[in-house]
C-alpha cells in the first residue's frame, strides 16, 4: 500500500486532504468496528455509517482535529455527495489493483471437476446378483424361538 493523498475543497473554499495511510485505515475501523473490507463493502451498498467511517479515516492523518461529528456535518452539507466522491479515488491511490507481472491467483473452486461432488466415479456397489444366501444356525435357531 502507498498511501497518496488526494484534496477535496468544499464550496466554501475549505480544503481537505484525503490520505489513506495505515493509521487512517485503522482510525475508519475503529470509528465503525468493522473491518476496513466490510467498509468498503458497506459504503459501495449505502451504508452511511460506514461512508462516514472511511470519510472519517481518510481525513484524520491530514485534519487530525477533525471528530467523527465534523464528518457527519460535512456529509449533511451541501459538500455531501462530492465529499463521498473525492474519498473512493484517494482510496483506490492506496490500494491500487494488481495488474502486470504477477497478477493476483485465482481462488479456489476454478476449473472442471472430475464429477458433480468433486470425487472421482467409482464402480459403485456391486451387489450379489440375486442369489439367496443359506440361512446360517445361530439365525434359524432364532427363528424357532420366535414362533
């Protein structure tokens, strides 16, 4: 990860500075207790708690004066929405997708499977082609007892 900062200046002439660094990660989880993952993922859905949490965290490194309520303040201004949209590009600055030379690996579950359970076939059961089997002492004694 290599954080880069990013400016967001609000239509009062206020500039924010936008940096995703580890203790702005950390600082978003915390103001959350989610995971920064869950985050984003919460955040792309409409969560605004965690919108506020990731604005919160990207923020803090720059504005370390800055409280979770001024977040909230901001996100109810009229800077609202572009607050929201200045915060995923400073995101995707410190967490750049994988692409060149080492790509990221495929995960589990690619590729065909031998069959539907992922098991080879078998021969299945074989079965004793139909003929009776002779009844064994110990089983006919049982049986006289019983009537």
């Amino acid at each position: 990860m290599r954080p880069e900062a990013k400016t967001f200046r609000t239509k009062a002439g206020k500039e924010y500075v936008f940096l995703f660094s580890f203790a702005g990660i950390v600082a978003a989880e915390d103001a959350a207790n989610a995971s920064f993952s869950d985050l984003i993922a919460g955040a792309a859905n409409s969560r605004v708690g965690y919108l506020a949490a990731l604005i919160y965290g990207g923020l803090k490194a720059c504005q370390p004066e800055l409280t979770l309520a001024d977040v909230w303040e901001l996100m109810q201004s009229e800077d609202g929405t572009a607050l929201g949209a200045a915060m995923w590009p400073a995101i995707e600055a410190a967490m750049p997708r994988r692409t060149g030379e080492n790509p990221q690996k495929a995960g589990s579950g690619t590729g065909s499977r031998s069959s539907p359970s992922g098991a080879k076939k078998s021969s299945g059961r074989r079965t004793s082609g139909g003929k009776a089997r002779a009844a064994s002492p110990s089983s006919s004694k049982r049986q006289g007892e019983e009537s």
